[in-house]
C-alpha cells in the first residue's frame, strides 16, 4: 500500500519526536527519514516545524488510543484491564529497544510554559486517554467521579512508569504500576 507524501512526513516525524523530541528533531532530518523533499514538507506544512509536530502528535495520539483501547478492552475486569495497559506498554517499550515511549511526553516537556499548539494537542492527547479509561470504568459500573480521578491517576501512573521503564531500561517500573494500580481500582467496592 502506498502513503502519500504528506501521510510519510507526519508517519517520520512521530517517530522521531518520540525517539528525540520536538527540540532534537530537525525539519531536514524528518523530510530526509520521509523521503521527502524540504519543499514538500514546507508545502503540506507552512507553518514548519511545529505545524509537522502538530500532526505527528496527533497521529501518535491516536495509534496510541488504539493501543490503549484495546488493552483495555481485552480484560472484562477493570482492574485486570488496566494491569493489561500496563504489560502493553512495558511489551512494545521493551521490544523497541527502550526508544519508543509515550507519544508525547517529550514535546509537552520541552514545551512547557509556551501557549503553543503543541501544548494543547499533548493535553488534548493526556485528556482523550484520561477518557478512554474512565469510559472502561463507567462500562464496569464505576460511578462517574470515581471513574474520571481514577482514569486521571492510571494515566499518571503509567506516563511516569513508562519514563521510568525508559531510563532504566526495564520493564519493571510498569509492572509495577500495573499491579498496584489494578489493586487501587479493586478497592473500590462498586
């Protein structure tokens, strides 16, 4: 199957803003991994740089999401679904070589106290997974406020367990998590 020009830059430029960052990414570099012409990027993307980093953030968001949707749909309990999110995440961060985290931690790290679009579509992302997690919860009976401040702290949890897998390389730091977050969700008494 072929992807178009613009479909190869966004795909380049997500994998190396998850591997370098916004700040260690260069636009040369993400129209050399595309294959693609520097006046091409700047054609589909005249707002440069950032505007590349825009749409690879959402199109990481949204491979993501799946991830976690069917993560956690693989598990009828919720407390297993979330430990299953957890040895997702520890499975593929391990299997790439400790390279390929969270989507958009770094980019909302390195761009932190900006008002830029790169920081909203990191929130959005942080929002939409937040949602995808507590929509589990309330399909599991969860009453609403409990369900969104625990989709909040799996969230969290897991983003700072990933980074922490990362840097040490292993996948412990998410299992862990897991395991304490699916002990958090069972003791709500639902």
């Amino acid at each position: 199957m072929q992807t178009s020009t613009r479909d190869r830059i966004v795909v380049a430029a997500a994998r190396l803003l998850q591997r370098q960052g916004y700040v260690g990414t260069g636009i040369k570099q993400i129209a050399q991994e595309a294959q693609a012409t520097l006046g091409s990027v700047y054609h589909f993307f005249p707002g440069g740089k950032e505007a590349v980093a825009v749409a690879a953030i959402r199109h990481s968001t949204e491979e993501f999401s799946a991830l976690l949707g069917k993560a956690l749909d693989s598990e009828d309990d919720p407390a297993e679904a979330v430990s299953a999110c957890a040895r997702q995440l520890a499975d593929e961060l391990r299997e790439s070589g400790w390279t390929d985290g969270c989507p958009v931690t770094a980019a909302a790290l390195e761009t932190l106290g900006s008002d830029s679009e790169i920081q909203q579509v990191c929130a959005d992302a942080l929002r939409g997974w937040e949602r995808l997690v507590a929509d589990k919860l309330l399909r599991c009976g969860f009453p609403a406020e409990s369900a969104r401040e625990l989709a909040t702290t799996v969230v969290c949890a897991l983003e700072g367990a990933e980074v922490t897998a990362q840097v040490n390389r292993s996948e412990e730091p998410l299992l862990v998590a897991g395991r304490q977050l699916a002990r958090l969700v069972r003791s709500y008494e639902i």
